[in-house]
C-alpha cells in the first residue's frame, strides 16, 4: 500500500524510462535513501526533487553513480560554504552597525 508522502521506485524507474538497478546503485552511494513499505521499494516525498535533479544528470549528461556521488559531495560543500558567508555577512553587519 502506498503512503502518501512514499513514491513506489517501480512506478519511479518506469516513468523515467531507468532501471531499478542504477536507483539501488544510488542507494549504495548513500545518494538516496530508499524505504520498504509493503514489501516495496519506495523513495520519500521528501527525496524525489533529489532523485530527479540525479535521474537529469544522469540521462541529459551521461553521468555515472561515481560522478553523480562526486557531484554531490561538490554541491553539498558548495551550500555549506554559502550559508558560512551568509552567516559571516551577518556578523559582520552587525559589529558594523554597533561600531
């Protein structure tokens, strides 16, 4: 039975036209986290905008799981460094308007 916020992976993989295998590959990379309901693979609500941004560089680039992981691993520290320099600007703004 399918959860509400829960993507069956069989209707996933079969709308995108990819194979259930390279999801589960995604899976062993720690890429995506897939969920048993029911005795079936499902993907989180929460995590289909991420799985999708994936199946694109996947299909439209050609990208493998290790470059995908690679990718993500990049992006990740790339929004971990724009939210320091958000954080910093604050600060910084407000020594500023205290001097």
């Amino acid at each position: 039975m399918e959860r509400p916020d829960m993507i069956v992976l069989d209707e996933f993989c079969a709308s995108h036209h990819v194979e259930i295998s390279f999801v589960l590959s995604l899976e062993e990379h720690g890429l995506i986290e897939t969920i048993i309901v029911d005795e079936t693979p499902c993907v989180s609500g929460n995590d289909l905008s991420k799985l999708e941004k994936i199946m694109r560089l996947h299909q439209e680039l050609n990208i493998n799981t290790e470059g995908i992981d690679a990718i993500s691993i990049l992006l990740k520290r790339i929004e971990n460094m724009q939210n320091e320099i958000i954080e910093l600007r604050n600060k910084l703004n407000f020594y500023e308007e205290n001097l």
